[in-house]
C-alpha cells in the first residue's frame, strides 16, 4: 500500500498545475490518468493571458512546443457581418496564443515528472475504499490493482469526472453544458494565419473559431450551449440533434469563412466534446477531496474557455493543502478561495451569453465594441482574461495597472510571479 500527500486523478492542465505547485510545497505526490501519453481532447486550443501566465509561472517554455502560435489580433466577425480585427498589447509579453491541446497537456505532464512527482499514466481511479471524511487518510483503488492512502484525493478528471460520481457529487447524468466541435485543417488562405471569430446567427450565443497553430495547421470549430432536456436554467434555446450535424457539415462552406480558409483540406480527426460550466452551483469538495477544473465545471459560461481556469483552481489547491490544518478547514478554504475568485465573474459572463442569444443584441454589443481604437484594446484584453470578467464589481482586486499589465512570457522580465506557496506545517 502506497502512502502520499496528495493523490491527483487527471493528468490534464488541473491535475499537471496541482502536482507542479504541490511538489514545489513539499509535498508527496501521486498523479494518475487513465489514458496513456499523447491523448486528444477536443479543445479550441486557444490560450488566454489568465492560462499564459498560469504556464509561465508553471515553466512550460514555448519554444519546446511545435504547434505553438504566438496571436497578435483577433478578427470579429458580428452576426450581420460587421468584421474588425481587436488588436492585443505589442512588445511586452505574450496575452493569446494557440497550441495543440494534445501537445500541451504532455508538456504540463512533463513538468509534473521534473517537479518529481509520481506520474501513472494508463492507471484508472477504481473508487474509494474510504473517502477519507473521519479517517486519517483516504483509500483509493486504482486500476493497477493498487490502494494508495492520501491525505487528500485532487478531483481533476474531467466533465465526466469518475471521481465525483463516486462522492456523489453533482447533477445527475450531467453530460456539459456546451457543446463543442474541432477539426484541423490544412488552409492557405491568406487570412488563415490570422485568429479568427465568427458570431454566427444560427449559433447564437455560441460561436465558429478559425486558430491557426505554428504547425501550418489551423483549428476550425464551434460551440453551442446545450439545450437541456428539461428547459431548465441552463438551457438558452440553442440548436440540438440533427441542426448541429447540418452546422458541422457546411461549417467551412459559409462563404465568409471559406473566404478567410482558402483552399483547405482536413488532416486529422474531427472530435466533439462537451463543455462544463456551472461552477457557481456544484459542490466543489466532500471530505478530503477537492474537485478542480472540468470536474468543478469550471469552464467560463460565456466562452468556454476552460484551460486558464483548470491551471489556476490547480495552483489553488496546491495551495490550500500546502498551508495545512484539519481536512475540513482545508477544503473550506479552497472552496471560499476558489468562489471568490471565479463565481461573479461567472455570473456575469452566464448574464452576458443571454445578451448574446439575441441576434440585434448581440449586434448592438459588438458595435460598441468597436467604437473606437481604445474600446478595441480594451475588450480584447478582457476577452483574453487579461484581468477578471467582473473586475469592476470587485474592488478587492482593484490595483494599479490593472488594465496595462504586461503579458506571459515577456522578454524584458522573468516567469511571472504567482501566490507564493508555502510548506505545510
């Protein structure tokens, strides 16, 4: 029987960011994942300053990863096709970039084997022999035919998070509450080197992506929110069944956006996933157990985006582990810690997308978007999660600079510097 500090299920951005910073801290760890090394997931592949300066700070280098695509601009296209390019901050650190999501998650793993942590790639988590709510640690089987005692148990599996199932945690056959659709191609359209974001009518509030990787490939795809069966809270009227596999079928035959692809062919498969986020309502720890990126449902409401997120609810757990205490006071923490953070910035981008469901709205909005250069800069930072959807709503994090920060990886300092960490006591 093995005995760890902290055993991680997951080895994707959440899982790789909890053993780097927990390692950092002193701790012993153990990080599992059922699929072996070189898995795909379906992602857009895009990285937002809030995920760039979580690898920063993590020391994953750019130069090591083929597919990475520094982004200079975004080109918009409004649902009535109004079309203008949101430029980001030029010369002093990376706040967009693209890479293969396949080749960032084993880069992010490779960082959790440097850091020394105990990596099991192909070893599934089995259940909870006890899950640690009153025992001093808790039991977990794994597929290997192995029980590991941990004092806390790092929930970072995914949507369909086996870990969560078994604490019971969770809607019921909750299956996301985004759908998204990813296909690489080979395009060489002039424009096609360029990131781009189509606000299509059809899609509404959801959205067709054109990124371009440092590979020569580009990443065509969509999401739609998903209309749940009951017309429930989450459910925003978007398309469903047979109307999304029109959508995926035409998608790169829409004359604007075959304009920008030019001539193209598809290299590689074409994948579909779902997106959680609803965050603000699931329960984000039980016991010794805290759940952490697509686990916590953690994606943003209004985008989808989910890497920058899972990199810091990882850190962030690290985090609270290390500082120790009693379980309860452990967990309490992170869950304080991690609402605080995310859940009104949340709230306002869930707002946000009902803004966006409708077509004149959502046309008024990415007018004024483009109303001058400054309100151009502006929202493409804020689109970037250069600082928080709800920043003005918080004064606590109100600081000088908020707005003219500089970006990740930024030739005139070092790493950016993150939450000091602290051993356990």
């Amino acid at each position: 029987m093995t005995g760890v500090d902290v055993l991680i299920v997951g080895a994707g951005p959440a899982g790789a960011s909890t053993a780097v910073w927990a390692r950092r801290a002193g701790l012993e760890v153990m990080l599992v994942d059922r699929a072996a090394s070189g898995r795909d997931k379906c992602c857009g592949d895009g990285l937002t300053a809030l995920a760039l300066r979580e690898l920063d700070s993590l020391g994953l280098l750019p130069e090591q990863m083929s597919s990475w695509m520094g982004v200079a601009a975004a080109w918009v296209r409004t649902p009535r096709g109004r079309v203008m390019r949101l430029p980001l901050p030029m010369g002093c650190g990376q706040f967009a970039s693209v890479c293969r999501r396949a080749e960032l998650d084993a880069g992010l793993v490779d960082l959790a084997v440097r850091a020394q942590a105990d990596v099991r790639l192909g070893v599934a988590f089995e259940g909870f022999d006890d899950p640690g709510a009153s025992a001093s640690t808790a039991g977990v089987r794994l597929s290997d035919g192995s029980v590991v005692r941990a004092r806390f148990v790092v929930a970072a599996d995914g949507v369909y998070s086996t870990v969560r199932k078994a604490l019971g945690i969770g809607p019921h056959r909750y299956r996301g509450d985004w759908h998204a659709f990813r296909g690489y191609l080979r395009a060489h359209g002039a424009a096609a080197r360029d990131m781009w974001v189509w606000f299509e009518p059809d899609l509404l509030p959801g959205y067709a992506w054109s990124f371009p990787l440092g590979d020569g490939h580009v990443n065509v795809g969509f999401g739609v929110p998903r209309r749940s069966s009951d017309g429930g809270p989450h459910d925003t009227g978007t398309l469903s069944g047979s109307g999304i596999a029109a959508v995926w079928a035409s998608l790169t035959e829409r004359p604007h956006i075959a304009g920008v692809l030019g001539h193209h062919v598809p290299d590689g498969s074409t994948r579909a996933w779902p997106i959680p986020a609803r965050l603000e309502e699931l329960e984000l720890a039980r016991g010794r157990t805290l759940l952490c990126g697509d686990a916590a449902a953690a994606a943003d409401p209004l985008t989808g985006e989910g890497i920058g997120q899972a990199l810091q609810m990882g850190r962030m757990a690290a985090a609270a582990i290390a500082r120790g205490g009693p379980p309860h006071s452990v967990t309490a923490r992170y869950v304080r810690e991690a609402r605080a953070e995310f859940t009104l910035d949340h709230r306002l981008a869930r707002g946000l997308s009902r803004v966006l469901a409708h077509e004149r709205l959502a046309e008024l909005s990415l007018a004024a978007v483009d109303w001058s250069g400054w309100t151009r800069r502006q929202f493409a930072r804020w689109m970037f999660e250069d600082y928080p959807r709800a920043a003005l709503a918080t004064p606590r994090r109100w600081h000088r600079g908020i707005t003219t920060a500089r970006g990740a990886y930024d030739p005139g300092s070092g790493p950016v510097a993150v939450e000091a960490m602290r051993s356990p006591s």
